[in-house]
C-alpha cells in the first residue's frame, strides 16, 4: 500500500523553483522508486541514480543562472567531481558519499551538512563555513582547509 504521510505540503513548490511540470516528473520517479523497492531491488537503485543525476544538472543549471542557496537538497552519493561552486549554500544538505574531487567550495556555507564519506580530495575549502558539518568518514587528502572554520563540539 503506497503511503502519503512523508509528503510535506508545507512549502510552496515555487520557494524551491521547481515548476509544477518538473514537480510532476519527480513524483511518478518518486512513486516508481517507492513501488519497485520491494519487487526489485536492482530497477530501486537505478532509479535513485537517476534522481541524484536529476539533482546534479538541476544544481548544476541553477548555478549558472547565479542560484546559490542549495539548503537541504539531497545530493546523496552525487558526482560534484571539478565543478566550480563558489559561494554555494549547501547548509543542511546531504551530501554523503559524494565525489567532490577538485571542487571549488570555497566561501561556501556548509552549515550542518552531511559529508559523511564524502570524497574531497584536492577541494578548495578556503574560507568554507564547516559549522556543525559532519565529516565522518570524510577524504579530506591535500584539501585546501585555509580560513574555514568549524565549531569545535561542547566538551
């Protein structure tokens, strides 16, 4: 039986720029996602990757337009690898598992975002907001670190 009660209808569509035809789109792959999870495993994952992909060229398209603010996307085990996102706003987004390899993030706001097991090989961080980030598990290897920040936890 599909269940509805996850769904938030608390902020407007619009709030996100997401158009009523993209919208549409994303629940039948929500909805196909939700009714192959337990039939077959395989069609789940793939479907998931293609939401993620969905994600990245939306994130991608939006930044070039001069969106910044990002907060709370899902970009879950996303392929972020060189691109150049000065100034993004991925505060309280997901972004465990994903392949930021050689991204430009600096001066971004990380606030509370989760990089668990993310890959941030050769990252530009410089002057990053790290704030309650989690980096568990994170590949920060010849990451550029200068002038970010994070709040050391209460002890």
């Amino acid at each position: 039986m599909l269940r509805c009660d996850r769904i938030s209808h608390s902020e407007p569509l619009a709030r996100h720029g997401i158009s009523i035809k993209e919208a549409f789109c994303l629940s039948h792959l929500t909805l196909a996602c939700y009714l192959y999870s337990e039939v077959c495993p395989i069609t789940y994952t793939v479907l998931q990757m293609l939401l993620i992909a969905m994600n990245t060229n939306e994130l991608c398209s939006r930044y070039a337009a001069g969106q910044r603010d990002f907060r709370n996307l899902n970009l879950m085990a996303a392929n972020l690898r060189n691109l150049n996102l000065v100034g993004v706003n991925f505060s309280g987004a997901n972004l465990t598992k994903a392949n930021l390899t050689r991204t430009n993030l600096s001066h971004a706001n990380l606030t509370g975002a989760v990089l668990t097991g993310a890959i941030l090989n050769e990252t530009n961080l410089a002057k990053a907001n790290l704030t309650d980030a989690n980096l568990t598990d994170t590949n920060l290897a010849e990451a550029n670190l200068q002038g970010s920040f994070k709040r050391q936890p209460k002890s």
